[in-house]
C-alpha cells in the first residue's frame, strides 16, 4: 500500500483500558459503519504498514475504539499513538456514498442561515417525501423540514446543524 493509492483516515489519539486498544479519531463528515475493513494502515518511518483489526467499536462520532492483533497490552498500544492511519482508496467511495441518517440528528442543535440558535431536535416525523425536524423552540415544538437541500453545514464536533429555514416557521 503506498500513499498514492490510499487516504488519510484519521490518527491515533489515546489508549483505552489496558488490553491493547486505542481510540481512533476519524477525518469523516459523518457516521459510518467500518466493518468494511479488515485492516488499516499506519504511517510509521514514512511507510505505510498494514495492522488487522480484531475489534472495531464506535464511542462517539468522530472516535472509535479499535483493538490490532498482536496489540495486546497498553505498553504495545501507546507505541502507536499520534500515528496517521490511512485506508485504501477502494473503501473511500464506500464510506462516502453512505447515506447522513436523519435520525442521527436527535439532539443537534438547529442554527439558521445567519447563525441563529432555534432549538435542540428532539424528533423526527418520518414523512414520505416530507420528514420533518421536531424542534424545542423556547419551550414549544416547531416543526422545521428536514430537506438535504435546506442543510447549510454540519458541525459534528459541537452537534450542530446549520439549516437555511424557510420565512417565519421560527417566528413568535
């Protein structure tokens, strides 16, 4: 595997427990499954070396915990932290064309085109072609649609969503 037929995935940031496995921060925009994978790359002296993956596990988006075979202590896992980890091109197209769960959106926080909190989603009406966001707005549910074309920008980091909403659905 080199650089030039791979991407950079993510780095390794911390143990967790001692028996060997790491957390993984993940360069990813939005939820996937991984499983897809049998191993990832680490970049070490410059190359890139194959490590298989016993256990593969999210926590919260972005991190996951991942277990190496043959990592089977702390000591071994704290060798390998700071690493680039870098995936084969192959399972890029995998990861990207993986369809953003409207549901995964439970809990963000809504923001409008001009920065504006509205509220927290608290649910989501699953609508044939016209789900709609349930929003706690100042203590009374709004209704906001939940429109790929309305989504501006999502912060993953700090569960924000950043929502073109249309005139006067957050009016008081």
């Amino acid at each position: 595997m080199t650089k030039e037929n791979s991407s950079l995935f993510g780095r390794l940031t911390k143990t967790h427990g001692y028996q060997g496995k790491i957390v993984l921060k993940a360069n990813l925009s939005e939820k996937v499954e991984i499983e897809i994978m049998e191993s990832l790359f680490l970049k070490i002296e410059g190359i890139l070396v194959p490590f298989f993956i016993e256990e593969f596990s999210e926590t919260s988006f972005p991190f996951y915990i991942i277990k190496f075979e043959n990592i089977d202590d702390d000591t071994s896992a704290r060798e390998l932290l700071g690493r680039d980890v870098y995936i084969p091109d192959k399972y890029i197209s995998q990861i990207a064309s993986r369809q953003i769960k409207l549901k995964d959106f439970i809990a963000f926080s809504i923001k409008d085109q001009h920065g504006h909190l509205i509220g927290e989603v608290v649910d989501l009406l699953e609508i044939p072609g016209n789900s709609l966001f349930v929003v706690d707005f100042n203590g009374r549910e709004i209704l906001i649609p939940a429109q790929n074309q309305l989504i501006i920008d999502i912060n993953w980091d700090d569960n924000i969503l950043i929502i073109s909403i249309p005139d006067g659905i957050a009016d008081m």
